[in-house]
C-alpha cells in the first residue's frame, strides 16, 4: 500500500453543512486565486479579502468553506502536489527513503510549495487550525508511507525487533524541517543519503556491523 499522495483533499474537510452545496465553479476560482497569490505574494500576502476580490465571490464564502486563511493556503498548496514527495516502494528500504527524502529536499528548497510550508509551519505556532492541518494533511500522509516501508523491513528482519518505527521518522525528518525553518545548514544534494544512511545504521539488528548492506 503506497503513501496517499492524491492533490486532494488537502486540508481537514469542513463539518457538513446545511443549505446550498458548494459551487464547483467559486471553488475552482478560490483555488486558482489563492494559488496565485501564494506564488506572487507568499503566505502573509494572501488574505481571505484578496483571495474574495481576485476568484470574484464573496468573503463569506470563502470563509464557509475553509475556516482560516492557513487551511486555505494548505488546500491550495495540496491541491498542485501529486508524486513530488512520494515514497517509493521497491522493496529496497534504504533506496526508497533515499529517493523519498531527496524529493522532499527538492520541493521543499526549489519550489513556491516548499516555500509555502515553512510559512503555514510558522502560521501554525499562532493558528492551532492551521497546525493541525499541516500535521493531518501535509506530514501525516508522508510519514504513513514511510511507515508502511519500514514495518515491511521489520517483517523481512532487516530492523533491529521493537524498534519505534515513529522515533526512526523522526531521525530522517527533523533534520530537513530544522534546517528548512532554521537554516542553520543547507538542504544539499548529498542529505538524504546521509540521513538515510545514519537513521538505519541505527537501527540494523545487531550483529549486521553497522553495514548498510544488511539493509538492502
């Protein structure tokens, strides 16, 4: 089973309400003004005004169909993600969070999605809705389809036994999102394989001498 990586829905969908459906059409001009804005302006240039007056509907609209400024940026941003940041899945554990992390360096350093993130991650220390959107829709997905690769290599006996999968994501993703928000060291080329490289050394059953060959 591969990482759900569809473009939507992006954010955590709204309660159901009574009256009218959503318009397809509003829908569709939200998304593209808000689209447009994030990639002229950045998060703190788009606002729910702006976003009204450019898709040619009212404010009130757009605030009945996502809550804050921050999910809508979310859904905007998910909606144009497909296989950017997917994770692989060829049974070779080290290539495939390799090449997983190496796509989430390059969209989150080269691209007005990645750029996108790292403000919604800020947004989120003062909008608990947009933090929580992050982490349902934006992390979450990732970390279950590397998750899914990892149980797997526990189940072939390439992974130390008991080993907490979550605290294995954590080695391979905090670096990224640290040097992404801090900026303390560059999201280089050569970083995942690093990180990969470090993370399942770690965690190799023992006996394997530390050697990534075991892993594969």
């Amino acid at each position: 089973m591969s990482s759900p990586q569809r473009p939507h829905p992006a954010a955590p969908a709204p309660a159901a309400r009574r009256g009218r459906p959503r318009s397809a059409r509003a829908e569709q001009a939200v998304m593209a003004a808000a689209q447009g804005l994030l990639a002229e302006r950045g998060l703190a240039g788009l606002t729910m005004d702006a976003v009204a007056e450019r898709a040619g509907v009212g404010k009130a609209t757009v605030y009945k169909w996502w809550s804050s400024k921050g999910v809508l940026a979310l859904d905007a941003l998910l909606r144009q993600v497909d296989d950017e940041v997917r994770v692989p899945d060829t049974g070779d554990l080290a290539a495939d969070l390799t090449e997983h992390i190496q796509r989430l360096v390059v969209f989150l350093r080269d691209t007005v999605g990645g750029r996108t993130v790292a403000e919604l991650i800020g947004q989120g220390q003062q909008d608990p809705a947009t933090a929580a959107a992050v982490r349902d829709a934006w992390i979450a997905p990732r970390r279950r389809g590397a998750s899914l690769r990892i149980d797997a290599a526990l189940a072939r006996g390439e992974l130390r036994p008991g080993l907490d999968g979550d605290l294995v994501l954590d080695l391979l993703y905090g670096p990224v999102y640290y040097r992404l928000l801090i900026g303390h060291g560059e999201l280089s080329d050569d970083l995942p394989a690093a990180l990969v490289d470090a993370a399942l050394r770690g965690v190799a059953p023992r006996g394997a001498g530390g050697s990534r060959d075991g892993l594969r």
